[in-house]
C-alpha cells in the first residue's frame, strides 16, 4: 500500500468534503465540507472503509455538533476561532478495538496535572552567543529533514526526506531553526490555512545535548512573530500527551489546553495520543 498522504476533495449533488487520506497513520481527516451533513458523515465512513483505516476525525462547525452525536462520533479536541473566527471542534470515531484503547491515559493525565502546576510565564533566558536563530529556506531541507531523522525514529509525516521537506516550504510552511556551530540543533515550523487564518505549530525538534536552554520557545515565539505579521491570529499546536517536556513549553507560551486527540498518529516509537493546545495571538 502506498504509505504517502494525500488530500483529496470529493463532492457530489448536496455535499462536499476535504480529506487528508493518511494511510501510514491509518486514519483519515476531514479538515473541511459543505452540504447535506448526513450526507458529509456517510461519504467520510464510506472513504474510510474503502481506506481500511481505523480512525476517522472529522473538523466540526459548531452548528453540527449534534448530527455527529447522533452518528456515533465523539468529541475529542476544539480549536478555538479555526474557521475565520468560529470554533472547530474535532470529533472522531474508532474502528478497531485496539485503536480505542489506550493503557497510558492516566499518566497522560498526571503529566498535564504537572504541567498546569508550573508558573505559566516565558521567561527568557540568557542563550550563548554559539547559538543562532534563522529562518530556514530550501538549502536547509537535507540538514532539517536529518535532525528530525535524528530526534524521531517514527514520525507521521516523512520529514526524513529533504523533497518531503522542499515540497512544505513550497507550499507556504514556515520554519525556523538554532545553528550552533553551523549546524542545525532545534528546529519549529508554521502550516499557515490562508483561507481560514490560522496556523498549525508543528515539527519541533532538538536534539537531546542542546535541550536545556529552551531553544523551542525561542523558535515558537519567532513563528508567532511572522504569523501576527500576517494576519493569522489562531494558532495552535499538537504535542505528544507523554511527553512533559513540550506540554510545559506550549503551557508556559501562554496556550490553552483544549483536549487530547486519542491513539491519534505514529510518532517517536509508536501510537500515541496526542494534546491539542491553542492561542490567540491577538491577545499577546
């Protein structure tokens, strides 16, 4: 089977739909459509056991919440102001038994009690001058998609490969990364939706040595910089629920927790859930 994503539109009369077909993630999104809703929800199924897939996740206006109910789906994550101001709120449905579980939950849970106990403040810190912040550009692709080669060995996108890596810059992805002694240590990018104004903060990596200056909220502040800059003012990001280190980063950036999506992508070492925080840029 081919493991690469795609994103595809399919309509029909009284319905449309835009899907991101992930085989590798076993799982299909539906990241925007029009029309008859009950419709929208039977061509989604329909697609997804065509896919095989054993997840669905659909990105709900909130004047449908009670039609996915009534459809067996449930309510995961919300981002706030996602479609031009209103809210989206991420419902999914599972179609395996063994997607549906998730024996992690509870330390999941203890890590967010940990993270909402820190002080939720950015406070800068005196980084040394070997350190230096860039924006990236196609002549960093082979160097990036080697650290995130180095730091994941799964991932849910191929960013292992510097064409993956050239083909996101083309299509509008920011990045910014930390040289140290001119090479690259810490990398963030931005997937701006132009039509809707909001931003995906995603693909954070540094490589374990040069983890205890905070160089990620470095990078994430300079990508809420150039996204302000544009007009986009939601911003949000989805970091692994085991991970306590990145929560504590977005969590003292000043965003809000707002749900986890569960057994959501292979990531790190396997499939895991991952935590959906979101800003207002606006606000800052």
């Amino acid at each position: 089977m081919n493991q690469t994503a795609t994103t595809i539109s399919i309509e029909g009369d009284h319905y449309f739909l835009k899907v991101y077909v992930d085989p590798f993630n076993k799982r299909i999104r539906i990241d925007d459509y029009l029309g008859n809703t009950d419709l929208v929800i039977q061509k989604a199924e329909d697609l997804g056991q065509k896919h095989n897939v054993e997840k669905v996740i659909f990105k709900v206006r909130s004047e449908q919440l009670l039609s996915f109910f009534e459809k067996g789906f449930q309510p995961e994550a919300v981002v706030d102001a996602y479609f031009l101001g209103s809210d989206a709120y991420f419902f999914s449905k599972f179609y395996t038994v063994e997607r549906k579980k998730n024996d992690h939950w509870i330390t999941e849970d203890q890590i967010m009690k940990g993270v909402s106990d820190l002080k939720p403040v950015f406070d800068k810190v005196f980084l040394p001058s070997d350190y230096e912040l860039k924006k990236a550009d196609e002549g960093s692709a082979v160097e990036l998609s080697a650290l995130y080669k180095q730091v994941f060995p799964i991932y849910p996108t191929p960013l292992n490969d510097p064409d993956y890596v050239k083909k996101t810059m083309a299509e509008g992805t920011i990045y910014y990364v930390f040289y140290y002694h001119g090479k690259i240590v810490s990398a963030a990018s931005a997937e701006m939706n132009d039509f809707y104004r909001n931003a995906e903060l995603t693909d954070c990596a540094t490589l374990p040595e040069h983890r205890k200056y905070g160089l990620m909220k470095f990078l994430l502040h300079e990508l809420e910089r150039e996204l302000t800059g544009k007009g986009i003012f939601c911003a949000y990001s989805i970091s692994r629920a085991l991970s306590f280190g990145m929560n504590a980063v977005l969590f003292q950036l000043g965003y809000r927790y707002r749900g986890r999506l569960m057994n959501n992508c292979y990531i790190y070492d396997k499939l895991e859930s991952m935590n959906m925080w979101v800003k207002n840029l606006a606000s800052c």
